[in-house]
C-alpha cells in the first residue's frame, strides 16, 4: 500500500492492521483498525503522530517513499496512547527532529512512558500556532477526549484536521477516504469506537464541537487516527452530526437485553422479557453474554434507550461475565436510559436485587421490579418476565415521545 496524498504535499503515512480483535485489551475490533499517522511536506517536514510499535517498519518504509525520514524536522504528538506513540522513540532516533511537540499534559505522559533524555520537547498550550513554511498549524487542546494530553492540529491554509482519536474508527481496508464506502458501514464503527471509547467524555464533545463551531473553523479534510479520512463537504458534515448525535445520546425505542445463565432458566427469561418487548413492537437485541464481549453491548446501546439485564445467582452474586460486562458499561457512563433485570436462583437469589442496584448506580431509570425465579422459570415466572418486557416498553415510549 503506497502513501496516500489527502492534499498537495499532505500524505497518509499510517499502517492497517487487519489482525487486531482486541483493541486495546477492553474493547473488541471485528473490522481490525488503522494507525493513521500523516506527513506534511513544506520548509519543515513534518510528521504528524506515529503507529502502533509493531507498525514502526511500515510506517518508515511509506514515508521512505515520499522523502528520506531523516528530513522529517518536527514530530507532533496529538496523543501518547500507544497505539500512536509506540514507534516514536525509534522514529526519535532515526529522525534526530529539531523538534517533538506535544501538549503539557502530553509532555507528562510522554516523559513518564518513555526515555526522553536529550529529546527537542516542546510543549505547546491551546491555540498556540506554529509556522511551518507556507502552512500554520493551531494547535488545540481537547483535554480528555479521550486522555488528559489530547489535542489536535489544524493546518490553517489547506483547512485541514488531524483530530488523532476524535472521528475514529476501527476499520481495517484498503480505503483511505470515506467517500470510498458506504456511510452506513462508517456509521457502525463509529458507534462502536464511540460507545466504548469516547461515550463518558461526551459533555466535552460537545463543547469542542460547539468551540470550533464559534471559532468559525473551515475543514475540507477531517483526518482521524483510526480508520477511514474525511475528504468530501458530505462527508465531513456526515462526521461531525453523527458526533453531535452520539454525544447526545438522544433515547432510541429500542432495547438491549444482556443476559448470562447457568442451565438456560435465564435464558428462558430473557426470551419472555423479549416477547413482553415484542408485545409492545419495541425492536430489541439480545445479546448471552456466554459468546458476547461487554463492548458489543455498549455499542448497541447507541441504538437503544433501554438496558435490561438478566443473571442467575452464583455464590451470592450475579454471574462473572455479567460483573465483567456492567462494569464495562458503568465506567462508559451511558445517559438517558431505562431498564430492570431479572434471574433465575436455586437458594440465595440475590442477582437480579444486586443487577437492579446497579443499573440504578450507573443512573439508568429502573421501571420495573426486579424478576427472580427459582430454578427453571415455571408459567407463572415466564408471565412475570414478560410483563417485565412490557413495562420496559412503556416506559421507554413515553420517554421516546417527550
Ligand atoms: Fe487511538 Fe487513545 O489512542
């Protein structure tokens, strides 16, 4: 795969790693991912973040291609997370910059995770610009989206941004721009990176997508770490309303079910909670957390107002994967939902009172009481299950209609 120009002397220089699955260790990437990094050639070259550390090679061979990376005179580092840091202290080393920018929280990280002895820091604040020849760069901190060093870096003439993790998505392919493929496979990323990485910062989306809305910023090309480029006025428009809507997290009329069970009791539940939502024509997914990672749950709550949960009682607690899975979502801090849980129990039967507790702790608006059944659900507990269903369907509408 060559470098990509996005622009007159403005090129693509990342890596496609189509093996990844598990991004991060917390969050599942089917479609693989990118390293997005970008090269920018003018009086000074400059590099515009790295790849991941086992990308290091591919990422010096594609610059190869385009100049010597020894001419690179500055690097800008818009974020330390390692999947675009992990090659910067070899490309430190072979690039000898006159320069590393970074912001000063990144300045932190940078000094705290790696050797910097003798590197050219300097550490840029918000709104700071740098001349690089016939192009400026502003530099602007966006502090927790999603780390505490984050920024990003527009280049001012060519209307350019290079937003690191913002507008992210976990895609590996042979496209670069998103005007290559359809909207909705970029939407379904997008939702998934999102809802797993971005979704708790949300308040802060909103306000930096109202910041450089008042800042009158132009962008012809938005340019992520991860995933395809945004080249097209339709599609930079696309990017930027779909932000605006996730970071709402208006309610969908939909709900997510999540369930575990032991011997099928409470999958005998779920199945009835779902007929309960049926019953009402609320659209649901339902997800057995046997075979499903938590992060395939919150991306489906993008598409959901409603979170039910189901477990049996093991040892006094609800099952692990469901301990596993609500303690992914309450770290996400999902808004504007509603939910109730239910289990199935053979003597203590505390799961579905500790489920209930714990939606209620993530703020999630319980509408029902908890249902819990004693081994396998009987006709009376399947009963039970589907009013369940049908209270959360209520409930949901009459939020969805307000
Ligand atoms: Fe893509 Fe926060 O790293």
């Amino acid at each position: 795969m060559k470098p990509v120009e996005l622009k007159k002397d403005i090129y693509w220089v990342g890596a496609v790693d189509f093996d990844i699955r598990n991004f991060h260790h917390y969050s599942r990437s089917p479609e693989g991912s990118t390293y997005n990094a970008y090269l920018v050639c003018d009086e000074k070259n400059v590099l515009f973040d790295t790849v991941n550390v086992h990308e290091y090679g591919t990422l010096v061979k594609r610059i190869s291609e385009i100049i010597e990376p020894e001419k690179i005179d500055y690097i800008v580092c818009n974020h330390l997370e390692q999947d675009h840091s992990g090659a910067l202290p070899r490309m430190v080393k072979l690039c000898k910059p006159e320069k590393i920018f970074c912001s000063p929280m990144g300045y932190k990280s940078m000094t705290n995770i790696y050797d910097t002895t003798g590197w050219p820091i300097e550490i840029v604040k918000d709104g700071d610009r740098l001349n690089i020849g016939k192009r400026n760069i502003t530099f602007l901190e966006t502090r927790m989206l999603h780390w505490p060093d984050s920024m990003v870096s527009y280049l001012e003439e060519d209307k350019v941004l290079f937003s690191n993790d913002a507008f992210g998505q976990n895609i590996a392919s042979s496209f670069r721009f998103a005007d290559e493929t359809d909207h909705k496979t970029i939407l379904n990323a997008t939702k998934g990176y999102y809802y797993n990485i971005v979704l708790p910062y949300s308040p802060q989306v909103l306000k930096t997508l109202k910041r450089v809305t008042d800042m009158g910023l132009q962008f012809d090309v938005i340019a992520p770490d991860h995933g395809l480029i945004f080249r097209t006025p339709e599609d930079v428009a696309f990017i930027i309303s779909t932000y605006k809507e996730l970071a709402e997290q208006k309610p969908v009329c939909a709900a997510v079910i999540a369930y575990d069970s032991m011997w099928g009791g409470t999958a005998k539940l779920a199945e009835a909670v779902a007929d309960g939502l049926a019953d009402e024509d609320v659209p649901f997914t339902m997800f057995n957390l046997q075979n499903t990672h938590p992060s395939e749950v919150t991306t489906a709550l993008a598409d959901a107002g409603a979170l039910i949960l189901g477990s049996p009682t093991r040892n006094n607690m609800p099952m692990v994967n469901m301990v596993g899975c609500i303690a992914h979502i309450k770290g996400l801090r999902p808004q504007n939902l509603v939910g109730a849980a239910f289990g199935c129990y053979g003597w203590s039967g505390e799961s579905p009172k500790m489920l209930t507790e714990a939606l209620a702790d993530m703020k999630v608006e319980v509408v029902a009481e908890p249902v819990k059944c004693y081994f396998n659900p009987q006709e009376e507990d399947l009963v039970n299950a589907r009013a369940l269903g049908v209270a959360v369907a209520r409930s949901l509408k009459e939020k969805c209609a307000q």
